[in-house]
C-alpha cells in the first residue's frame, strides 16, 4: 500500500457499508489495512473443509486470559484449534465481544425505523455462496473497534478507532479458511464517517 | 429450598462434574441455586422448535451496553429475540464471555495430561437428544462465575464466585427453551471444591 506500484495491484478494497468473502489457504497471510482512518472492520473465519468449525471469541480469550488481542495471540475455533495467528500489528485494540452489526442492532440500540441491514447482513450475503447459514455467523473479531470496559460495572463504550491511515493488522492462516470481512456499516463505531477496508491476501511463505 | 416439604420436592440436583438438559416452556421460571456456595453453573439455551437459535452473548452484551448482566437483563439470541430475563439475583456477578471449561481448557490452560471432558463435555452428552451438536455450544451464561477485566489491560482472572450457600438467580423462559446446565467441573471456577448445583422449575404464572 505504501509504495505504489506491482505490490499495490494486489490491494481488494471493500467500500464502505459492505462485505466480502474469500478463501485463505493456510499459512498464507491476510492484511486488513484502514486506509482513510478511524473505521471497523468485521472479521469473521471458518474451516474451509468443515464450516461447522468457526472461531469462537470464548475459547479465545480464555486461551489468552484476555479479552483484547494482538500480535502473538490466537484466533481458535470453537473445536480449539488454532486458525489464525496476529502476526503484525500497528493498533493494538480491536473487540472479540460483540457481534456484527444488524438490522436488530440499529432496531434496539439506536431506534432506527428503517435500519440498514450492516456487517451481519452483508457477512450473510458475501458467506451465502459459502454455505454458511445467517444464525452460524458467530461473534466477529472487531478488527480496529475501540470498545472500552469498566472493570467494576462491566459498562462498555464504543469510542473512535485508535487507526490512522494506513495501519494494519496482519494475520496469518493456521489452516484452510473461508473468511469473511467488512467494511463496518455501524456510526458509533467509526465516528459516523463511513469508510473502506482494504485488504491483501499473501501467499503462503 | 429453605421450606422443607412440598416446594422442597420440585428441586433438582445435579451432581459435581456433571451436566442436565430440559424443556423450559415460555413463562416458566428456572430458578438455579448454589446449596454449598462458590459453586459455577453453565448455562445455555436454545429454542425448542428450531435448535439453530441460541444464545448469543454477543447480542446480549451489545443490547445491555454491559458485560455483568443481572436482574432485568435479557440473554438474547444469535437472531436478536428475547430468550431468557433474568428476574431476580442474589450474586449480582456472573460471567457470559467464556465458553464451558473442556479437555481443551484442561489441556490447554493447565496442562492436564488425561483432562476431564468439563462442562463441554457434560453438555454435550445432555443436549445429544434433543439434537444438539457439540460444534453448536456457545459462549455460556455461566451463572456465579467471577471473572475479573482489567480495563486497560483487558487481562482476565477467574475469582472464587461471590455466592454463597443458598444463593440464586431466577430466570424467565421468554420462548419454549431447551436448557443446558452443569454444575462445572474447573476448579479454578469454584476455588478447588467440586460441589453440585440445584434447580427449580416453577410453571407459567
């Protein structure tokens, strides 16, 4: 991304307020970069050869004995296995306890009448040709989402991304993967300023 | 509990290390006890006509802006609907970030070598019948767990639970449920002493 040219061609941009889907062999790395600043992205992974198996935010962050993940920590499936590594990272705080937003999220959090249908509607649109169902869409790892956690209440805030433009997470494949991801379609979580994603799929090592 | 005769004749227990299922219907309460105190109990849930719906403690996190959920709060579903409200609580301090304690856990935080199978295990066992798969399991609303967040940190710690001998939290079926619960099999969730759980089932008002 930073330096133009051969490199620059691999770049998939995903406009703002919609998803994609791809698979990821393993080994190979994934790069989400936020290029404008202060925006979400949705990650969500599963098995390649058994979409039964997903990434689970609950054995995760037992496993780290954190709820807050970066470089060096593991994504695990809800079957404990490791299927992605956090390689790279130039934000340090990305969320692992909310789902994607909705329809239902705009509904009752924020009272919208006609709600946009948001990273889960666009995770089931881009994963439906996958064969992944709208209900086995699991707590995403919240790419870049600054959620804040009072300690002795429990209250959580959504503020601003800490990202700047042109950081970027880099993960690496534990296994063979279907990966969905989005550009976040949410106003609390980026400050009200819809924005792309953009990421780089690269090769196994 | 307290009154011994009738009442005492509709509680349930379920012994150290082990796990129960059941139908719920809608408007029934589920009134889950710790007789011996510092005991955890995992609980999950899934709409008795479509097993695909269950409890999401990602939605339920997002919609109360909160992760210590107590009374009035609602455990939603992975599609947005009320499941389960919680109408009175003894403790006031449960966990919904982690899934149920497995060989995994075991293995993985604790380097048991012959890990015991946990609440995973005990779980799965008791929704077979109705059609549960084990990959199905989600985060549990694990009712008197004590986790601690570090705010800044976003590191976890498992305390002894805050309840004490007697103590309770109630429940309101908002669908036909099927409920899974144990009496969990982690030492480290019940400061080392494996002690049962009870339960009561108290019929639509």
């Amino acid at each position: 991304m930073h330096e133009p040219g051969a490199s620059a061609r691999n770049v998939c941009r995903i406009p703002p307020r919609t998803g994609a889907a791809f698979r990821l062999p393993k080994g190979a790395t994934l790069t989400v970069i936020d290029p404008q600043g202060e925006q979400v992205s949705d990650l969500v992974a599963f098995n390649a050869d058994d979409i039964r198996e997903r990434i689970s935010s609950g054995r995760s962050i037992d496993y780290a004995s954190r709820i807050f993940l970066t470089t060096d920590d593991i994504l695990y499936s809800n079957r404990s296995r490791p299927m992605l590594t956090i390689v790279g990272d130039d934000v340090g705080r990305h969320d692992f306890s909310l789902t994607p937003c909705s329809r239902d999220t705009f509904r009752i959090l924020y009272g919208d009448t006609d709600p946009h249908h948001g990273c889960q509607g666009n995770l089931e649109q881009a994963l439906g040709p996958f064969g992944i169902a709208p209900d086995d869409i699991p707590v995403a790892f919240n790419v870049f989402m600054h959620v804040t956690v009072d300690g002795d209440t429990g209250e959580i805030a959504v503020l601003p991304p800490k990202s700047r433009a042109g950081d970027r997470i880099v993960f690496r494949a534990e296994m063979d993967l279907v990966v969905g991801l989005t550009a976040c379609s949410a106003g609390q979580s980026n400050n009200f300023r819809f924005k792309p994603i953009d990421y780089v799929v690269g090769a196994a090592a």
